[in-house]
C-alpha cells in the first residue's frame, strides 16, 4: 500500500507542479505537514547541525529540485526512475564521508543504476527535456546528503524526522520562491480543485500517511526485509505515469528501468546484509 501511494503520487506532483510554481508548490506542502506534526518539534542538544542539515537536504531543498524537475520534464515514468539514484548516492557518500566499506557487488549495482539512467537519457522521449531529468538526479544527490546526515542523530522518532524536514525547510522555501518564481498568489485561486486535491495527496498521503508508515515498518522489522520493497514503488509511478498521464515506453526506456532498478536492488540487499554480518 506504502508502494502504491508513492507510486501514484508522481501524478500528484506532475499535476500541482504544472499549476504553481515549483518551489512555491514545495513550501505548501511543506507548511501543510508541518502544521500537521507541530507537535513533535523539539530541539535536540548537540545533534541540530545533522538534524538541521538532513531537514533542508532531505526536505526542501531535494523537494524544490524535484518539482522543478518535474514541472521540465515530459517524461514522468523517467522522473521517478530517476530518482532512484538517491540509494547510490547515499552508498557513495557513506564510503567518502562515513568511512564505511563495501564490496564488488554494490559497485556492481551502482554501476548498473547510473547506467540504467544515462540509458533513459537518450530515450528520444526524455531527451527532448533532459534538463529535467538532470534536475531530479541532482535532487537524489541532495537527498542522499540528507540520509547521510539522518544517521548522525540517534533514535529518531518518525513524526520527529517529519518535524523537522518540514520546519526545517519552510523558513528556505518561501523567500527562494519569492526570489526565483512569479506569480505564486496568482496560482493559490488559479489551480482549481485539481491542484489543490493533488497538492492535499501529497502532503497527506504520500508525506504523513506512507512515509510515518515506512519509518514505523523501519523500526518494528528487519531493515533488509523492508527496504528492497520500496522498488516497487517506481513500478508504480510508471504504471500510473503510462495509465494517467500518457507516457510513452520505448526499449530504451525498459531497458534503463531494468538496469537501474536491478542495481538499487542489489544494492539494499548486500547494504543491509553487510549490515547484518559487519562486512
């Protein structure tokens, strides 16, 4: 359910990107879960610098490029394939940052991952707008900085994480709209029902509902039993991307999906196993 939720949020966002601006649309969803969660906020002595640096990261500083990434881009089946690059990325920086070790065959998947995506790239479909998909790989390697910080700050509660992502970002989000984008009140009476029960979807569903829920499953069981499941999710957002949205697949596109895919996979499976063994 948790899959699916993520999955067809990528219609959510396409459609509430393409009627406000883009930072601007990431500061309401932002300022919606935090209003909801104002109740967890606290202040955690010593540990603000990584808490403060995951919330921008992980929150709207990776959200604002999305969005914009996605407010470019033609192809959404290629957006949220994409996006998996984040679980590389974050592999990467925690050998160069965090000083952990990994063996032949996470560098076999990441290979795979990032060649799955310069495969997509060159899909005539996503070429056409590729600095969209250009930002949404940016924002993965955003985000990945932002997982790196999370495992700074002990036992951190689900709806506290969510907090902070959303007070952290807030106060970010709206004078960089101000400054880059037009027309932000305009928008507010212009998107009609359609933007604001998608911007509602994934402020609620997608932000409060799915990801309180996945942190929850985090805790309560083996982290290899449930992260590897979360590649499901751009199954989902293609599926839906194609249903909904009229995407196009050509072999490019299928193959690059394989290819990324099958390296995240690889990758949270000997992740969490190496976890597992301390190797």
């Amino acid at each position: 359910m948790i899959n699916a939720i993520w999955g067809f949020n990528i219609v959510a966002v396409k459609l509430s990107a393409d009627r406000f601006p883009p930072v601007f649309v990431t500061f309401l969803r932002f300022l919606i879960v935090g209003l909801a969660v104002w109740p967890w906020l606290r202040v955690r002595r010593g540990e603000m610098r990584w808490l403060l640096t995951a919330a921008i990261c992980s929150g709207g500083l990776q959200f604002a490029l999305m969005y914009s990434g996605v407010a470019l881009s033609d192809s959404m089946s290629a957006v949220a394939i994409g996006g998996q690059l984040g679980v590389p990325f974050a592999t990467l920086l925690s050998v160069m940052l965090l000083g952990e070790r990994i063996h032949w065959r996470r560098w076999v998947g990441i290979a795979m991952a990032f060649a799955g995506v310069v495969l997509i790239g060159f899909s005539p479909e996503v070429f056409t707008s590729w600095p969209g998909l250009l930002l949404i790989v940016f924002a993965a390697f955003v985000g990945a900085v932002g997982l790196v910080a999370i495992k700074r700050v002990r036992e951190l509660e689900p709806l506290e994480l969510q907090a902070w992502l959303a007070w952290g970002s807030v106060p970010l989000l709206l004078p960089l709209s101000l400054w880059l984008e037009q027309g932000q009140f305009a928008s507010l009476a212009a998107a009609g029902a359609t933007g604001w029960a998608a911007l509602l979807y994934s402020a609620v569903l997608a932000s409060l509902v799915a990801h309180t829920s996945y942190f929850a499953l985090i805790r309560r069981y083996p982290v290899s039993s449930v992260a590897p499941v979360t590649v499901l999710t751009p199954l989902f957002s293609v599926f839906f991307s194609v249903l909904l949205l009229g995407d196009a697949l050509d072999a490019r596109m299928l193959l690059g999906g394989l290819l990324t895919l099958t390296g995240v996979t690889v990758i949270l499976v000997r992740e969490r196993r190496g976890a597992a063994t301390g190797t």
